[in-house]
C-alpha cells in the first residue's frame, strides 16, 4: 500500500485530503494538521509526518496546496517522496514578501529595525521570516507537476513558469483559475489533472 500525503495551504485544513481519496482508490490519504506558520516550524512537522509515514508504507507520495508547498520545499524530505503534484504552489517567497512590503510602502531598513510590521493586507511582514527564505533558497528535485491559475493574484506566470523550467516539473494552466481551486469547474479541473498524471504513469 502506498500512501499521500496533504499539505492545505493558509486558511486551509487537512480534512480537505478527503477530497483526494477518490483520485487514489489504492493508497492511504492522510492530511497533516500541521501548526507551524513559519517555514521552519513547520517544515519540521512535515519532515517528522513523512518519516512516520515511511515506517509503514512502501511509497509516499505528497500533493500541497499553495504556502504548503513552499514549506514541503523546506522541510527536507526529497528522500521519503517519490513524487508531487502541487496547487498553486508560493514557489519564490522571497519575492512575494517584497512585493507585499511594496505594497504596503514598507522599506528593508525599517523592516529590518522593527522586527515585525502588521499590514493592512492582513499579513505580519517578519525580518526574521525573509532572512530565513534569503538564506535557505529552494532545493527541490522530486518529480512534480504543477497546477496554476491564469488568475493567480501571488505568483506571476512568469516566476511558476521559471520555477516549473529550473525544476523540470510539469506545469499545467487552466485558463480562469484562481489561487484558490474551490469552484465545481476548477475542482473538475484539478481532478482531471490528476488523473491524466496518472494514467501517464506518474505514480
């Protein structure tokens, strides 16, 4: 028996997984009700998740949803995973968090000299977070396949598509999508996506 396992992205929860079980009828799906907000907290629950994980089963595989997969990204554990499929993955933090400092007018030096600075676009920009995320570039080699929407108001298509061709992951676009994959028609889309994966053999 081979196993997934879910990472939700920000607002999310692992009850979501449920939504997968039907997509993989001969694997065990288990949704991790990770705590951590940051990438190192909770890339610790993830990396402890999936070696609990491959006491049990032969194979693991990992789908994750938006800041989920950026903290799948840190949480070393490209040795337990044979492949991934992520969902409007944030794949380069460090530019969203500067493009919310823009956003919010929001300089490096002062950001740096208070620590942390609440915005009105409900996200506490953290010096020590994009320290982290300079100092910790991504280092991901599992095979993946990406899902996005052309919508997408975090990440840019051209930083997925840059991030899909340093990687060598797939990357699929619906057309309309949204970050966040929740209507029938996405949710048709999304499950579509998987099963072409698969019938190609991913898994």
């Amino acid at each position: 028996m081979d196993a997934i396992i879910y990472i939700h992205g920000k607002g999310g929860s692992a009850k979501e997984a449920e939504h997968y079980e039907q997509l993989f009828p001969s694997c065990d799906v288990v949704g991790l009700a990770y705590q951590g907000i940051t990438p190192w907290d909770a890339g610790k629950e993830i990396q402890e998740a999936v070696t609990r994980l491959k006491a049990t089963y032969g194979r693991i595989a990992l789908i994750a949803n938006s800041i989920g997969a950026f903290f799948s990204m840190n949480a070393d554990i490209e040795k337990g995973i044979v492949h991934a499929w992520f969902i409007s993955p944030v794949v380069d933090m460090e530019k969203l968090i500067e493009d919310i400092m823009d956003r919010a007018g929001i300089t490096e030096p002062e950001l740096r000299e208070r620590g942390i600075i609440p915005t009105d676009f409900g996200e506490d920009l953290s010096w020590e977070y994009l320290s982290y995320v300079r100092q910790h570039p991504v280092s991901w080699s599992i095979p993946t396949d990406i899902l996005y929407g052309s919508k997408d108001h975090l990440t840019s298509m051209e930083t997925i598509t840059a991030f899909a061709k340093e990687h060598h992951a797939s990357l699929t676009v619906m057309e309309g999508g949204e970050h966040w994959f929740h209507t029938e028609e996405q949710m048709l889309f999304l499950g579509n996506w998987i099963r072409n994966s698969l019938d190609n053999g991913k898994i």
